[in-house]
C-alpha cells in the first residue's frame, strides 16, 4: 500500500471521486474503492469535526433561513448585528478548515492496476482516479 503525498483538499477530492464510482460493478475493484474509501475517510475525519458549527450557530441558521423563506431582509439584518461575534467565529473556523485542507499530508492508499478496472467506468471517472491508477 503505498504512501500517497498530495494536500488534504485532493484528497478529499479523490474521497468524492472514489465516492462517485463505488456502484460499478467489478469484484476486486470494488474492494479496493472501499478500502480507499475507508482509509480516506479515516485521514478525512479531523476536517470534517472542525467543519462542523456550533449548536448556537446552528441555531441561528436555522432562524435566518425561516426569515429568508418570508423575505425579511430587516429582520435578518438586525439578526446578523445581533450575532456578529457568533458569525465571526464561523468565518474564522471556516478559514481554519480551508487551511486544513490546504496543508499538505500523506495517507496509505491501494492502487488500483488498469486490469482491476471495470468496462463500465469512463474516461472523466479514470481521470479523477487518476492518482491511484497504476
């Protein structure tokens, strides 16, 4: 299993990509899409826990979208002034994340060999994969 060097945003990328081929059929390289997958998901994890918002922020989403669904843009102003530091440190966590995903990392990935690859997968999904094809 090799050692891949890349930035987490591709790697992410190849997550979505190997995501997006995992219904092809094809024994051996649906094992090897779900090992890849795994292992993705696992380097991936960190990220996504960072990403997430806190239940305040959640909860203020939630009572802009109810004002935006009834075109209150007064009363969704007036909501923003009232949480500004709420709103600013989701833009500053956000920024973390987008960082994350720019630094540069390693994760151990199983190659996919041109023979395991099925008939049905196309040249714009080969293309994605391409980093994991040997």
């Amino acid at each position: 299993m090799p050692n891949i060097k890349s930035t987490n945003r591709e790697f992410l990328e190849l997550f979505r990509a190997l995501d997006s081929v995992k219904e092809i059929k094809g024994a051996r390289f649906a094992v090897i899409v779900g090992r890849n997958i795994k292992e993705l998901k696992t380097h991936l994890d960190p990220i996504e826990k960072a990403s997430i918002p806190s239940e305040e922020f959640q909860r203020l989403s939630i009572q802009v979208q109810e004002l935006i669904q009834k075109e209150d843009k007064e009363a969704i102003e007036t909501l923003e002034k009232e949480n500004e530091t709420l709103i600013e440190e989701r833009k500053k966590q956000m920024e973390e994340v987008e960082n994350m995903l720019d630094d540069a990392s390693e994760c151990f990935l199983h190659p996919i060999r041109e023979d395991q690859l099925p008939d049905e997968i196309t040249g714009q999904q080969v293309e994605q994969l391409i980093q994991i094809i040997e």
